[in-house]
C-alpha cells in the first residue's frame, strides 16, 4: 500500500507535474494560501520550500500543514543546514502525524548566500544521511537505536544535479542518494534538454522516477542573478540571450514560452517521469504554463 | 600551525582604556609566523598605539614591549615575573591559548586579547594563509584522498558536493575551491574513487565534548615504585 | 608545580642588536694586491658621497691618484657582475672619486719618531709606497734614484697619455712634504757605503729596466732599440727619430705603450709583430682596443728572425707561426711554420719582449731565475741581514698596484726589523667570500649596462701626449657605482634561536636567496644575497640583518636627529621625507627638493627605500609629522620588487592612520619612471596639500576648544 498519494502517482504511470510555492516571510500567509488553493488541483504535489536560499522565511513544516488543509498533497522540503538529528527527527514525526508523507531531502543552500550570513551552519548531516536517518526511523528505531512508539512511513526524494559544469561527482552522489532510498528525484532547473537526455541514460538504470526541474524564468536580468547568487542554477547563455531578445513587457512571457517548450519536449519524447515547474516568485502563472503545455486538468 | 588576525586598533584602545601601563607581548611561534603578534608586530602596535595615545592630546597609556618565545606554556612565562612588576595590564598578542596560559600563570593581572585567533591553517602564499584542519577529533583524511571536506567544505558534509559548486569553486565563496571536486580528483588520481563512492555515516560529535584534553602519558600509580 | 624562573628558559626578545660587521670579503677586495675596500667606496660613490669615498680609497692606498689612471684592475676581473653582465667600472669610478674628491687638496703630514734611518734604493711604486709607509710609521727615510728623476717606471715606462705627469708630481710633491729625503741621479752600486752612511735597513726596488734581447742576426743594427730605453728616452724629453714606418716586437703594455707613442711622435705607419694570436696578447684588451683605433697594425703570429740594414732602412726578415702545445704559461706555444718566410722594410724595430732586473754586482744579495733578487715571500728579506728587496726586481715586470703592496709590505717589515718584533702576520683577514652566482640568482639580477668613461677620438688623442681617458660625469658615476651587487654584503639571520622559520624571507626574497637546509634550518646563502634588505624589513620576528648593518642604525639615528631638530626648528607643519640615496641625490632629482627644502620638508637619506620599516614610518608621524613620503628610484632601482614592498608597508601604516583619525595622504610614495622625470613639482603639491590639511585639521582644533 502507498504511503501517500503522490507515491501512488509515482508508480501509476502517469507523467507527473509538481510544482513549488514559496512561504512568505511574514506572518501574513494570505498570498501563500492563495498560491495553495490556485494550485493544489492542477499538479501533483506542492512542494514547500525550506528557508530558500537561506533566506529566513515561514516554515516548510507549516507551509506543508497548509496544503493538507486546503486538501493538497504536499512535499516537504527538509534541508540540513539548520537542525541538528534531533530537530530534523522531531520534525518527521510531527510532520507523519499530520498526514505530511512526502518529504524532499537536501543538504541545503550554505547559510552566506542568505539573510543571515552571521548564522551558525548546522549541517550535522547530509542530503544523503538524512534519507538513511529516514529509513532507519521507518525501521522503528531513531537513529540513537531507540525504539519508536508508532513508526512513521514516508515516500522520499531528493534532488540531482543534470547540468552541473563538473557531473562525475554529482553522479556518485546520485548513486548514493539512490542507494540509501531515494524513491524520486527532483532535477535542478533544466535548460539545455541533451544534458537530461545524457543523465536520463544514466539513470535509467536505476528504479527511480525522475522530475525534471523546470524554473521560469522572468527576464534576462534575473537569469543572470540566479546565475551569479543562487545555487545549483547554471542558465546557458543561449536561454539568456533568448530572453533579451523578448520586448520589455514580453519578457515573462518569453520565459514562460520556453518553460513550455521544455515541458512539451520532455512529455512528447517521454524523456522522465514528470516535471516539476519552479516559478520562484511568480507561482500565478503556473496554470497558464499547464495549460500551454497541454498538461491542465483536475489531477486529484 | 594557528592562524589569527590583529584586532583592530580602535578595539585594542577600546580594551586597554581602563589600563595606564600596558605591555604588548608578542609570542615567538605562531603568531610570528602568521604575522599577527610577533616582535615586529608587537613594535608596529607600540609605535602604532603611541601615534594614536599622541593624536588624541590626552593619552594617558605608557606602553612597553617583549615577546617570549611561546605563550602557551608556564615555563616561557616565568620570565614574564620581572617584567611586570610596573604594569597594569597585558595585551597579548598570543593566540586564545596564549591568553588563557598568561591568565592561568599570572592570576593577578588582567590580561587582554590583541588578536582574534582564526584556525589552524597554512600560507597559501606570503600574506594569505588558508584553513586546513577543524580539529574535529576523527579524522577521515585516508578516506579523502588528504583532502578535509569538515574544513574546507563550507557545508562540511561528508557524501560528495552539494549542486551549489560551480567551475570548481564553492557556493559559498567564488574564490573558494570546492573541496569536494578537489576530493574527487584527487582520488581520481589516485585510482581511488571507490572511497568517495562509499557511504559515510553521520559524524560522531561525541569525540569532541568541549573542552577536550589529550593525554600521551600513561596512568602509572605513584605507589609501583620505580622499580 | 612550575618550575622556578630559570635562565636556560629565558628567551630574551629584546636582546640589544649587535651591529658587528659580519660581511664577507668581496672578490674585488680579495683579487687587490692592496686588499682596498672596493665595495666600501663605490658604494660611496653610488651615494654621491664622494670625499668619503676618497677617504676611503687613501686609507687603503697611499698613491690612489695614480691607481686611478693605470691600475689594470684585477679587481674587475674579480668582479661577480662578470658572471650577470659586465664588471663594474671600478677603476674609472676611483679616478672620478679622485677627481671630484679633491685629492689634489689633501695634505700629507709625516712626524718622526724612529731614529733608524731606512734607505731605499729606487724611487718606482715601491720604493714610494715604503717611503710613504715608513714615514708614516715614523722612520727617516731616503729614496736614493739613478735617474734624473723620481717614480721609477711611472716615469720612465709608462707614457704620459696614460699617466700625466702632474699626477706623478703631485705624489712626489707629498713625498718631500711628509719628509722623504730624495737623492735623484744617485746611483747606488754598493749597500755596506749605505750601511756606513748610518741607515739601519735598506729596501732595494730598482725595478726591471733591461730589456730582454730576441737574439737574432742584426739586432744590434742601428735602427733597432729596446722598447724600455725607447720609452724612457721619450719620458725623458728626448724626441727620437723613427722614420715612417715602425715596427714593435712584442704583445705585452709595454709593446703597446712603445707603438702608441711611436704614433704620438709622428709616425705614419706602425706594426705590432707579435707572436701569438689576439687572445694570447698579455697587453690590457682596452689598450690594444685603443691602438687598433690610433691606427696601429698588428700582425699576429709574426715573429723577427733576421735584419739587415741597408739604404738607411731595416729590412726584417720574419717568418709565420702557428699555434702548437701549451707551454709553461698555459699558453700555446708558437711554432714556426715552415716555408713562411717573408721581408718587410721598416725604419726603426722596436724590441719589446720583456724586461729584467739589472742588480748591481756590489749589492751581494742573492739572485734567482730571471736575474731577480731572492726573498722570503712573507718578509721581503733577503739573504744579508737588514737587506729587503721588493717590486719587479723580485718579481720581474709586474703591475703599479703589486708594486704598491710590495712597498707597503716591506715598510711594515722593516718597522718589525728595526723594532726586533717577530714579524706579525697581517690582522686576521674577514672572511672571504667564497663561490660564484647560481644560474638561477643571476637570471633574477637586473642587467644594466656599464657606462665607460668617455675617451678622446683617435683623431685627437695621437696629436699629443694627453691623457686619453676622460673622467666620468657626476651622473655617471653615480648610476655605474649603483651598479655593484654589494657582494658579502648580505642578510643573514642574526638570532636562529629566536627565528620562527615562518619563512618569510624565503617568500619575499627576490632572489629566491634563502632557503631551508636538510634540518630544516634557514640558511641565506651569503654568496647568493643581493643585499636588497626586504627580508630584513619584513622578518615578523625581527632576526634578519645586513652583515654590514649600518642602514637599519642610520636610518634610526638620522629619523631621531631630524625629528629633533625638525621640533626645534618650530616650523609647522613638517613633513619627513624617505629618500633614496642611491643616485637621487647624485643625480640631482632631489637636489632640487633640497635646494627648495621648502621649510619644514625634512629629509631621511636611506640606502634603498626598501629598507624603511613600516615602524619607522609611522615613528616619523607619532613625532609630529604632519605628512611623510617615501621617494625611491623605483623602475630605475638596481634591485628587483623595492617598490611593491615599500607599498606594502605603506598600506599597511595607511590602515593605522584611518584608525587615528589622519587623512591617508599624508603618507605618499614617489617613484619616478624614469631618471630624468622631475619629482620636485609632485613634492611641492604633496607639501601643499599636506599644509592644506594641517590648517584644516588647527581649525577643527579651535572650533573644538
């Protein structure tokens, strides 16, 4: 039996469209929840992320209890770079007990890209530990062997790095990702297919369902910003230079166009298993991007 | 080797405001070596802080200099004794280590820190020293290829990059290699990569319960004679 | 618990810094036959301090004035700038040193205080340089010389264009002053007549007169002189008659001397018959240089073997050689070649193959090879007691500055005689400095190109007899003496007990000089050092210094006394000023700033800017400075990186003046591009500025208060 709808979808078959929403930082969650209801019956899954780029916002964990209210399927984002074991088993359970079973893990964006470069890193794991530290609580124990009154069941990803400038090493890490029970993956943002074709060779091998990143980009001007200060994000000039040919006012337009043309070619030539479309700020537009790409529809 | 910085000269006033007479001690070792407190640098901040008591017209402090060999043992600090018997105040340019030593040794007389005391690192090429060791305790050094991802990964993570590094340089620090494409070559190299491909466990925080303490010597009751 | 204060444990930082001099003896010094402190006084020169270098140079030789025009410099062909390009121009550089220094002025003062009287046979570099030497020490002494007049071969061999006879007068001149009695055409044929006369000790230096005989059929032909009574004659004011066409046998200076005033009297055309190649001519390259440009032929593997004498002129038989075996001198032996015969017509032959002593027969001393006296090497003695002998009667034709030692040598011997003193080996020598240039240091050192002396044009110099060098300019000498890597000189590391080995020196060393041994130990190789003193500045544990210290104390003592006096002077604001000595005050870019020295702009001569420390600089403020700068020869230093470490340390004193509340530029650096930009303008706008910020910060002041 599945542990959650998303991973039912995962085996069904079908060709698989989760999206992001951002929390806010604030304690006003009126945009959040309207991004939630906008979107919980057009995709798959919503994933909330986890104090993005290190910048201190809402939590994922409560973003996530959102989505379940408005009767979504979340994924929760759990990075590493901010709870030791302790806070990130304690956060599995509350997020189990609250119906949250689908958790995304990462290491985490390094804390002097953020808000708050003063903080202390806490990375006491890794990406790839925090899925053993998942599989082994769902073993009944918590990591220090003690027994868990009530074990908690999880579908669980990671993300995986297609684009990187130097892929051997992001490789490995793949394999030990997978090796520790990744059961799906979320790319980085994917922008040139053939690096996708050349992984999805790769990974093909293994028995995991891959989503391939999709980011929106909104203009030439913040591709270079997340080029130079988000990352994991590699925009080839090509993408770039498409976009500053866009008018001014057409910019968005032209980044939603490409991010649809992405979608079309990845469904078209069944290149993965599903897409999971990035927006970064412009989560309103994710419908008009499904309906371009011909994926709209009632997904529950 | 320990790496560490002089403080500023407006938080060095700061410090000794209370102090008339104060004297700058340099350490002989590392600070010499990392250009933050030895004898040279101990004269650039007497004659620095004499500028500075001579611009604000009404300086009070009277300054004098020695540098011992190394701070962080008693026994250099013993000649320290005849040397303090006018002073108000110490502004060590040791290390933390230096600091605490003097503070230990000479339980009457305030002691003040000149330098913050940064790791342990090494010249990277003359005035620029790097991070080389956290003193972690458990040291995996053979399993990647000596290269320290505790220290050098920003992350310190233990199971290969994270997807922030880009042209082999760390999220981060764009002038910052990442050290784990330096691992992964390095093993490359050494036709060793089945190390990285290994999965290491959470680290064991256990070994350094704070503050730590090395003994090299065996425990022998004083009872068993020298026989 | 701890151990009680022990002084085995005491590490004394602050130990007090000994200026000893550690520096090695550099080649130029040691190849002197008068061990004459070269380094010290080009160094000098480079400094534009030119009577000290005088000074210098007399301490060490008693006829500098003469050195300075026929040395043959063994000190050049020492020189470790051979190995980088070409030798520094010692010798021409002396002779600037003696004629701006004002050697001509200096007064030589003589008292006795021996009874002994000390005869010298022979007035040549010798016999003078004893004279000097024992009058010096105190002694009465008498020069007695066969010839009409004094100075031996100086006046008798060596030509005037190359030794003005007023340089040798003057000489002479303070001989008689210090109180040397001179017996001119006073030949000397028996020492017991001497030793009746009441001199207690005799020195013979009658020099090599006789002139060696080829020994072929026909030299005794009219026509044909030696070369030696040829010179002499002409030295003497005789005029003889040469004909038109000359030939001169032989490749040594005396050769060359005879050809070239062969050309000064008028002859067209004159041969050099010499019978080996160019390479293998004993005569000083430049000299030969020199005659090939007054038009003087020289046949090369040519040797005389028959005259005859017929219608008034010679005709000269010769026959080819060719170069066989080395001989005895390392040399290879001519051999003649067969069937190569040949004749040619000349009016006079010149024979100058070589000279030896001709020691009268009542002097009874004992003789070796080559008709020369016999002594012992260390003493000058020879075998009759009281007896010294020294110069080419004993060595055989040898050179002014061995003559000179000689005479030196043999003063101070028989001071040991007369005063029945076991003869003491000379004070222990320094050490000397042992080992060439790595390939890899010299590739480091800036090459710069060696400035000659200007010369007169052929055209001009075969006229007359006049001196044929001229002497450098004051600019000149200053960038050639710059040129002198300071052999000897270097860093090295005073207190290895206090040094951290951080390596400091080992990074910032432009040379890539210092380096760590098997032990781990720093070692800064004393004959690689470039003594350019960043090491020195930069040591974080302060351990380094010169082997020759005196810049770091020079800098301190002349930072302290213009720091008083700039306070005394009570002129506000006042700025220091670091400056370069080397060549900038010679060559006047800051003669200008001196001459203008603005009031209150006061001057900090350094030996290279690149050894002010950063302590020093921010002492200067602490004092009063209202600004301060550092002007150095930068692009045009003789040595690599200075002006990227005196930025350094500028920076470094910028940073400290932000946290004191002064604006950072009030600590300038000046290095100009080139020699000739002008750095006088730039300083009148820093002093300007630096007075505009003094007045603004005396107004702030008042609006304070």
């Amino acid at each position: 039996m599945a542990n959650s709808l998303f991973e039912e979808k995962l085996y069904s078959g079908e060709f698989l469209v989760t999206t992001e929403v951002g929390p806010p930082k604030g304690a006003d969650i009126s945009e959040m929840v309207h991004h939630i209801d906008l979107l919980k019956d057009k995709v798959d899954a919503i994933n909330i992320t986890d104090h993005q780029s290190s910048v201190m916002r809402f939590p994922s964990l409560g973003g996530c209890l959102l989505v379940k209210e408005r009767g979504g399927e979340p994924i929760l984002q759990v990075t590493c770079r901010d709870r030791n074991r302790l806070a990130l088993q304690a956060d599995l359970l509350l997020a189990y007990s609250r119906g949250i079973n689908n958790v995304l893990c990462l290491t985490g964006d390094s804390v002097d890209v953020g808000d708050h470069k003063e903080a202390k890193p806490v990375f006491d794991s890794d990406s790839v530990q925090l899925l053993k530290i998942i599989r082994t609580m769902e073993s009944g124990t918590d990591i220090g062997g003690n027994e868990l009154k009530g074990t908690p069941k999880f579908c669980i990803g990671a993300s995986v790095h297609p684009e990187a400038d130097f892929i051997e090493p992001q490789l490995i890490k793949f394999d030990k990702k997978v090796a520790a029970g990744a059961q799906f993956f979320q790319t980085q943002g994917i922008f040139d297919l053939r690096s996708l074709r050349r992984f999805m060779q790769y990974a093909s091998q293994f028995d995991v369902k891959i989503l391939a990143g999709i980011i929106v980009l909104a203009s030439a001007g913040m591709a270079r910003y997340m080029n130079n200060n988000v990352p994991g994000i590699i925009v080839p000039q090509a993408t770039i230079d498409e976009l500053a040919s866009a008018e001014k006012d057409k910019r968005l337009q032209k980044g939603i166009e490409i991010a649809v043309g992405l979608i079309k070619t990845i469904k078209e030539e069944n290149l993965c298993h599903g897409v999971h479309i990035m927006a970064v700020g412009n989560e309103r537009i994710v419908p008009d991007i499904l309906e371009a790409a011909q994926l709209a529809g009632v997904r529950h | 080797m320990i790496v560490a910085e002089q403080k500023s000269l407006a938080e060095i006033r700061q410090m000794i405001t209370p102090y008339q007479r104060v004297l700058i001690l340099g350490c002989g070792t590392c600070m010499t070596v990392c250009n933050a407190g030895g004898e040279r640098e101990v004269s650039f901040l007497h004659n620095a802080l004499r500028l500075a008591e001579s611009r604000s017209g009404n300086g009070i402090h009277t300054f004098s200099e020695y540098t011992v060999k190394r701070q962080c043992d008693y026994e250099f600090l013993d000649s320290l004794v005849d040397k303090i018997g006018d002073v108000d105040a110490i502004l060590s340019l040791g290390c933390g280590i230096g600091v605490q030593a003097i503070a230990e040794r000479l339980p009457d007389l305030p002691v003040l820190p000149g330098v913050n005391t940064s790791f342990m690192g090494m010249a990277e090429e003359w005035g620029v020293w790097d991070e080389r060791c956290a003193a972690c305790g458990d040291c995996i050094l053979a399993e990647t290829g000596g290269i320290c991802p505790i220290t050098r990964c920003t992350k310190g993570i233990l199971n290969g990059p994270c997807a922030g590094t880009k042209n082999g340089k760390c999220e981060a620090n764009k002038d910052m290699d990442c050290a784990w494409i330096l691992i992964y070559k390095r093993l490359e190299r050494l036709g060793q990569l089945d190390k990285m491909r290994r999965y290491y466990p959470l680290r064991n925080f256990r070994t350094i319960p704070r503050p730590r303490r090395v003994a090299s010597k065996a425990s022998i009751d004083v009872g068993e004679g020298n026989g | 618990m701890h151990s009680p204060v022990s002084d085995a444990h005491n590490y004394r930082a602050n130990r007090t810094e000994k200026y000893l001099d550690h520096s090695l003896m550099p080649p130029c010094q040691a190849a002197c036959p008068l061990h004459m402190d070269v380094r010290g006084y080009v160094d000098l020169v480079a400094q534009g301090k030119i009577m000290e270098a005088l000074q210098s140079i007399r301490s060490g030789n008693p006829f500098p004035s003469i050195c300075a025009y026929v040395c043959t410099h063994p000190c050049e062909d020492a020189c470790r700038r051979c190995q980088v390009d070409k030798p520094v121009a010692i010798r021409a550089l002396k002779r600037f040193a003696v004629e701006f220094g004002g050697d001509r002025m200096v007064q030589a003062e003589a008292e006795t205080t021996q009874q002994e009287k000390v005869a010298i046979v022979g007035s040549g570099p010798a016999g003078m340089a004893c004279a000097y030497y024992l009058r010096k020490l105190g002694y009465p002494a008498t020069i007695f010389e066969a010839h009409s007049e004094m100075g031996g071969m100086l006046r008798v061999g060596i030509p005037q264009y190359r030794l003005p006879r007023q340089v040798l007068d003057t000489e002479v001149q303070r001989l008689t002053q210090m109180g040397v009695e001179i017996r001119l055409s006073t030949k000397v044929v028996s020492l017991d007549l001497l030793f009746d006369l009441g001199y207690k000790a005799i020195f013979i230096t009658i020099g090599a007169h006789q002139s060696l005989r080829m020994g072929i059929e026909g030299e005794e032909s009219p026509g044909v002189i030696d070369g030696a009574t040829f010179l002499r004659e002409v030295n003497l004011g005789l005029k003889p008659s040469l004909g038109e066409r000359v030939a001169v046998v032989g490749g040594g200076n005396v050769a060359i001397d005879a050809a070239r005033t062969a050309v000064r009297l008028g002859t067209k055309r004159v041969n050099i018959l010499y019978r080996r190649g160019r390479a293998e001519m004993p005569a000083d390259p430049e000299e030969v240089e020199q005659a090939l440009g007054e038009g003087i032929e020289i046949l090369f593997l040519v040797i005389p073997t028959r005259i005859k004498r017929g219608n008034g002129r010679l005709s000269v038989t010769c026959v080819r050689m060719e170069l066989g075996a080395p001989d005895a001198s390392s040399r290879r032996r001519p051999v003649p070649i067969k069937d190569s015969e040949f004749n040619e017509e000349f009016d006079t032959l010149i024979t100058a193959i070589g000279q030896a002593p001709q020691t009268p027969g009542g002097f009874d001393v004992r003789m070796g090879k080559g008709s020369t006296i016999q002594v012992d090497p260390t003493t000058l003695t020879t075998n009759r007691v009281g007896v010294f002998a020294g110069g080419d009667a004993v060595t055989g034709p040898a050179t002014v500055t061995e003559a000179l030692a000689a005479g030196r040598l043999a003063a101070s011997r028989i001071d040991d005689y007369l005063q029945h003193r076991y003869p003491v080996a000379g004070k222990a020598e320094r050490e000397k400095l042992v080992g060439d240039l790595l390939p890899e240091t010299i590739e480091m050192i800036r090459k710069i190109s060696r400035l000659e002396p200007p010369i007169l044009l052929p055209e001009a110099r075969v006229k007359d007899f006049e001196p044929v060098e001229l002497v450098y300019d004051w600019e000149t000498a200053t960038n050639e003496a710059r040129r002198c890597l300071r052999c000897g000189m270097g860093a090295e590391i005073l207190f290895q007990d206090k040094c951290a080995t951080c390596l400091t020196c080992l990074k910032v060393c432009p040379y890539h000089v210092p380096c760590l041994d098997a032990s781990g130990t720093i070692q800064i190789p004393a004959e690689q050092c470039q003594a350019c003193g960043i090491c020195v500045a930069e040591c974080p544990a302060k351990v380094i210094v010169l082997r020759k210290p005196y810049d770091r104390r020079s800098i301190n003592e002349e930072l302290d006394h213009i720091l008083k006096s700039a306070a005394e002077s009570k002129s506000k604001p006042f700025i220091v000023g670091f400056c370069c000595q080397y060549g900038l005050f010679g060559i006047g870019t800051l003669a200008n700033l001196w001459r203008g020295a603005k009031a209150g702009v006061w001057i900090v001569p350094v030996l290279c800017v690149a050894k002010v420390e950063a302590e020093q600089i921010l002492r200067a403020f602490e004092m009063g400075a209202e600004g301060v700068f550092i002007a150095g020869c930068g692009e045009q230093c003789s040595r690599e990186d200075t002006a990227f470490w005196v930025r350094q340390r500028v920076e470094k004193v910028r940073k400290v003046l932000a946290q004191v509340g002064f604006e950072t530029e009030r600590l300038q650096t000046f290095f100009p591009s080139t020699t000739n930009e002008d750095l006088a303008p730039e300083l009148d706008k820093f002093a300007e500025q630096i007075g505009r910020l003094y007045l603004a910060s005396a107004i702030m002041q008042e609006v304070k208060s």
